[in-house]
C-alpha cells in the first residue's frame, strides 16, 4: 500500500515537472521574441529596472505561496540571467 502512495505522489510530481518545463519553453519563446525586438530597435538587453520589479513581485508571490522567497528570487534571477544571455547573443547577431 505505502508504494502505491508513492507511485502517486512522484507521478503527481513528474505532471508538475513536466508542466514545469512546458511553461519554461513558452516563456522562453516570449522572451527570445523581446531580445530579438530589442535587437532590432537597439534597446539594451537588460533592464534593472524591470528586473527588480518583477523580483519583489515574485517574493511576494511566494510569500503568498507558503513558498521561501529566498529560493523564489534564485530561481528567477537564474531565468533573468539566461534571458540576457540570450538577448545579448541577439543583439550581437
């Protein structure tokens, strides 16, 4: 019985992982669209600005969440990174 209800708890956990990464391609989708736009109109690749907003929207979030905002901010300042990273790459092509 106990591994049944481990079965279900890892394939709820595979459904989140996998839904996970289905959302971390489309938002990846999004943001090569900006970085290509921000090429092309000669915008820089980074905003700090827009970037420390969305940080302290997404602790709050997390708060909200029960969830540690500590870990929220890494996990979104990893993302930010690779977006700009991306974004360079466009505007250097």
């Amino acid at each position: 019985m106990a591994d049944e209800i481990l079965a279900r708890y890892r394939e709820s956990i595979d459904n989140i992982d996998a839904a996970l990464i289905f959302m971390l391609a489309e938002r990846f989708k999004v943001t090569k669209a900006v970085g290509e736009h921000k090429a092309a109109t000669g915008l820089p690749p980074a905003d700090p600005g827009r970037e420390q907003v969305q940080i302290e929207r997404l602790r709050s979030l997390a708060k909200s969440a029960n969830l540690d905002p500590d870990f929220s901010e890494k996990f979104l300042r990893f993302i930010i990174d690779e977006v700009i990273h991306h974004h360079r790459k466009a505007g250097a092509a």
